[in-house]
C-alpha cells in the first residue's frame, strides 16, 4: 500500500512555506501527500506541482466548504456561487496534477439546521455533485466524497447513505473516500462498513480516535487494513492528525510531541501492521 501524510497537520496555511514539510515528508518515508484547496487560485498551485513532482511525491487535493459555500443553502445564489467555488477547486486540482478532489463538499462544515436532511437538500446536493462530476470528467477527475459524523454534517453520516448518495448521483466519476475518525462515531462496524464500500472506495484516511500518533489509540487498525485487503483496496493510505494549529478540529491540549514524531511513529506503526 502507499502511505500519505495530510498536511492540515501544519494548519490551514498552504503555501510554499511548507516545502521545507514537503521534503521531511519525503525524507521519513511518505509516498504522496494529501493538499487542502483552501486557495482556489489556479496560479499559486503550479510551483507546488513543480515541487511535488521533484520530490517524486504522489498527491491527493482535498477540498471543504464552510459556512460562506453551501451546496444545500436555501439560497439559490450560495448554491450557485458553491458550484462556482468547488469547480474552482477542481481546476486546482488539475493543475496540481491530482487525479481526485476528495473531502466533505456536498455540503458546509458545521452548519446546521436542527433537522434532519430534507428531501429538497438531498435533491439540492445531488444536483451539485452531478455537475461537478460532469466538470470533473473534462479534466480526468474523480470525486471522492466523504462523510462527516454528526456534530460536523447533517447531510448524511454514516457508509450506507453515503452509498446511496453516491448510487442516486450515478455518475462513473463520483466515488467516496473513507475517513476512520467520523467512521469511529457513527458506524456499528469500521470493517463491514469498509466492505460495503468495495470499488466504489477510492481514499482512505486514517485517523486516530484523538486525531494524533496512530496505533496509540483505541482504533483498531489492523482490523482496517485487513477489511482493506478483504476488498482489493491499493490506493493511498493518508494519515489525517490535527493539533492545536487547526482551530477548527476543537484540539485544545497537545497531543504529541512534534510533527516529525507523530510522522514517523505513525508511518513505521502503519508498515508494521500492513506487512503481516
């Protein structure tokens, strides 16, 4: 399997002062990295590439909406400007030379509405992720979608609606991502989640249930891989672990002793339980 490390670790910043990460990441072992779009911006985007591509670094490009971009907004102007925003996403993408977009944009990170999702929603963000895919397809994109557990998203969360989601899209391009943090809450068993998911799992991130060092834990990894296996999966494995430098995951006590512990403790757990 390729591992991949995912650079929120550092914060939401994405920009070149994090080449210097780029080569430790390279240095310690990593196959590619996961890159968030935060910046939409296609020009900023080709010196990563460029650098990527010297590294011999694989790269997956991730992409979250937040209040300002909801594609299940009950305005139709935030609907039409998130299209707007996630095709620029996907123009990113491509100039980063990343063959998925992966991440949670079928709907806004923690906005709620107190309900459960409304058939119009669900209609709603069907017709988004439709013609996302359809964009995506002129640029040989896959989408990734990703579920969220319940105190991040409402649209769905847990494996089976995600999977109906992706069925009722019905576009070749429009696959899912698997994310074991939100798995850990919502799901009965990560493994037979893991399962149902056969070739329509694309991505993978790994993350502990306190978002630090793998395998100091209680997520039971080794079951993970061997569901993995059990279904043919030899896409990335990318570990996902935030700190106290990315507000958002609520992380409000440190969790680890540096990024280049929690890289290679992470990395050399995950070679040791994938070559049994």
């Amino acid at each position: 399997m390729k591992f991949g490390m995912n650079l929120l670790l550092w914060g939401t910043e994405i920009d070149e002062s994090l080449f210097p990460v780029l080569e430790k990441i390279k240095e310690i072992g990593f196959d590619g990295v996961e890159v968030p779009l935060f910046d939409v911006k296609t020009e900023n985007w080709k010196s990563w590439r460029k650098k990527l591509d010297e590294l011999g670094l694989e790269r997956v490009a991730v992409t979250i909406n937040g209040p300002n971009f909801n594609a299940i907004s009950q305005d139709p102007l935030m609907r039409i400007a998130t299209l707007a925003q996630n095709k620029r996403a996907l123009d990113c993408a491509a100039v980063l030379g990343s063959k998925f977009l992966t991440g949670p944009y079928h709907s806004a990170l923690g906005v709620f509405t107190g309900k459960p999702a409304t058939e119009e929603e669900w209609g709603w963000a069907l017709d988004h992720i439709r013609q996302l895919a359809d964009y995506a397809a002129t640029l040989d994109i896959t989408l990734g979608l990703e579920y969220l557990n319940r105190f991040e998203s409402y649209l769905f969360t847990c494996t089976d609606d995600m999977l109906r989601f992706v069925s009722e899209v019905d576009r070749p391009n429009c696959k899912v991502m698997f994310d074991t943090f939100h798995a850990n809450i919502e799901e009965k068993s990560m493994p037979e989640a893991i399962k149902k998911c056969g070739d329509t799992l694309i991505h993978v991130q790994l993350s502990e249930n306190d978002r630090a060092t793998l395998g100091q834990g209680h997520t039971s990894f080794p079951e993970i891989v061997k569901a993995l296996d059990a279904i043919g999966y030899d896409g990335m494995l990318s570990i996902e672990a935030f700190s106290m430098k990315l507000t958002a995951a609520n992380i409000w006590r440190k969790m680890f002793e540096s990024e280049e512990q929690l890289m290679r403790d992470s990395l050399n757990y995950l070679k040791n339980i994938t070559t049994k």
